[in-house]
C-alpha cells in the first residue's frame, strides 16, 4: 500500500524551526517510502488563523525542497485542503456521533472546568470530571436558554493502545487520562480533534509524523477514527520536540527562528543538513538535499528525547 504522509500545519503565525523541522521529517519518513504527501492548512480558528501565514509557510516549503501531491493552494481531489472551509464536513461527522449517543452538551464555564475539584494529572493535563453528562433533557433546555454549550464526546473506560514508529507500544486509558474531550466550542468553532482525524481519513492519510507533544491526542484520535467507521487508522510517528539552549520549547508567539534570519544564515541545503544531523541521520551536518536525506532516513536513528538547539541557531 502507498504510503500517504502529511503536514497539517496551524498558520497563526510564521513557521518556526521546530515547525519546519516536523515538515522534514515527515516529508521524509514519506518520501523514504515512496510514499505521496498532503499539505493540509489547519486554520479552524480563523480568529488566530491567516492566509498569509499559510501562503508563506508553501514558499518556505518549496525553499526548503518539501514538495507534495495535493493540498494547500495546489487543491486536489480530497480537498477542501483548508480546514476553515470544511464545516459542512465536520457537521456530518458530528452527526453520526450524535446518532449513535456519544455526543453531549457542556454548559461548565472555564473557571468550573479548572475547580479544585477536577482531577489533575502530574503533567499538568486535567480530565473533565463529566459533569454535564449526565443532565436530563429538561436540565439542559434550561440551562441552553442562558448560554450557548460546547459539544463533548463520551469516551468509555477504555485503554487504547498503538504501536508508534519511535516510541514503540504506547496508549492510555481514555476515561481516565483524556476524559471526555471538545468536539466543537461553545463558540461554535469545531475543535482540533475532529478536524484532524475527520481530516486524516478523508484524504486517505495513513502516515502521521508530528511532533511528541501530541503523542497524548492519538488514543482519543483513534478511537473517534473508529467511531467514524475508520477501518484501519494511520501509523503515528511522534518526534522529538527542538528546545533553545535553556530546555525551552520554540513557539511561534515568541517569533522563535522563523526562516528569514536562517536564509540570511544558511542555504537550504545547509539548513536541511544541520536538521538531518540533529535529528540523528546523518552523522555531520553536512549540506545535502531533503531529496539526498531522505536515503538516509530511519526511524531508527532517531532520539526520543527533546534536540537541544546548537549556538549556532541561536535568536540573534
Ligand atoms: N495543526 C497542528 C499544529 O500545527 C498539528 C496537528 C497534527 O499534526 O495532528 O500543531
């Protein structure tokens, strides 16, 4: 079967390294298969979101030498490629949810979500205590005439396991560690886990390589997969995260290395061939293609802990 990767890039900002960096590796944990890529724009929020972001994070691509089949403003036959245009889509799926009882509604304010009282896990995740679960039809007419709800999915007391290509066997008990999780906010924007995975299996994806902060979402991913009648779902490879030279992680509010200080720095080549070495696939960062890199690709070479950024990525 070919293999189908992806980028579902959010662009609420210019992309940082640590961005470009899960490009990479997912173009070429791809392309080292033969493999075709998508280029989905994740821009649900369209408050936090811009066109311009998503238009130059392709002129980024391109520079770098991450090319792909369908996606973003090249279109093809799965699109909408733009995640705020496929409401209509979302809808459906959340029908089908909804027909088979797994969908409720939450009236809990944000301050009632972080009470005292809702259990919290040691890495600072908390799980919904369900508290609007269980409302009776007449409770929540009532409650609906105050205050529009967010829509919940009941997950079960279940444990959901996958083997990921670089952490190995891995899940979580989704009742216990996720709780039941946002399908759509009380704004009526539809949320991040059923975009991506409705999204995910309408274009046919079965290679996701992100990065490891979302190793967490894919139990809850997988099982909605499957509740949305996926057969098979894709193969998830979570990779490290890069981090300054303090241990913090790039983010894009602080405008962390975006690519116009390192063009100035680096030709592509150069840039792809410091990343490859620090990701472990190559053993000098010599300059080299992401077409050249991609022989050398193996999921077994790569750390899984956090990549500690060298001086010479630094801010300035
Ligand atoms: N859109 C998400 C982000 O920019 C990535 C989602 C994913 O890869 O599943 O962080």
């Amino acid at each position: 079967m070919e293999t189908v990767g992806r980028f579902a890039p959010t662009p609420s900002g210019r992309m940082h390294l640590g961005n470009i960096f899960c490009a990479l590796l997912a173009w070429l944990a791809a392309r080292s298969q033969g493999g075709r890529m998508v280029l989905r724009i994740e821009d649900l929020d369209t408050l936090r979101t811009r066109q311009e972001y998503a238009d130059k994070l392709e002129e980024e691509m391109a520079w770098l030498g991450l090319d792909w089949e369908e996606g973003g403003s090249k279109g093809g036959p799965h699109g909408p490629y733009y995640q705020s245009q496929c409401s209509p889509i979302y809808r459906q799926a959340m029908e089908i949810l909804q027909q088979k009882g797994l969908v409720y509604p939450c009236f809990c304010s944000r301050a009632e979500l972080h009470a005292a009282t809702a259990p919290h896990l040691a890495d600072g995740r908390y799980v919904y205590p369900g508290t609007c679960r269980h409302l009776t039809q007449a409770q929540r007419a009532e409650k609906a005439k105050q205050k529009s709800p967010a829509l919940r999915l009941a997950v079960p007391d279940e444990w959901v396991g996958f083997e990921d290509m670089l952490f190995g066997p891995t899940g979580e008990n989704l009742a216990r560690t996720a709780g039941d999780f946002v399908l759509m906010r009380s704004d009526g924007v539809f949320a991040y886990q059923l975009a991506v995975v409705v999204d995910d299996l309408r274009m046919g994806v079965n290679q996701v390589v992100r990065g490891c902060d979302l190793l967490d979402s894919t139990p809850r991913q997988i099982w909605l997969a499957k509740q949305l009648g996926a057969k098979t779902v894709p193969q998830y490879g979570h990779i490290p995260l890069l981090v300054d030279s303090e241990g913090r992680r790039l983010s894009k509010r602080d405008g962390d290395l975006c690519l116009d200080g390192l063009r100035e720095k680096f030709t592509a080549p150069q840039l792809v061939g410091k990343l490859g070495a620090l990701a472990g696939l190559i053993d000098r960062p010599e300059p080299l293609t992401a077409a050249e890199l991609a022989k050398e690709f193996a999921w077994e070479k790569l750390p899984r802990e956090d990549i500690r950024l060298p001086a010479d990525f630094s801010r300035a």
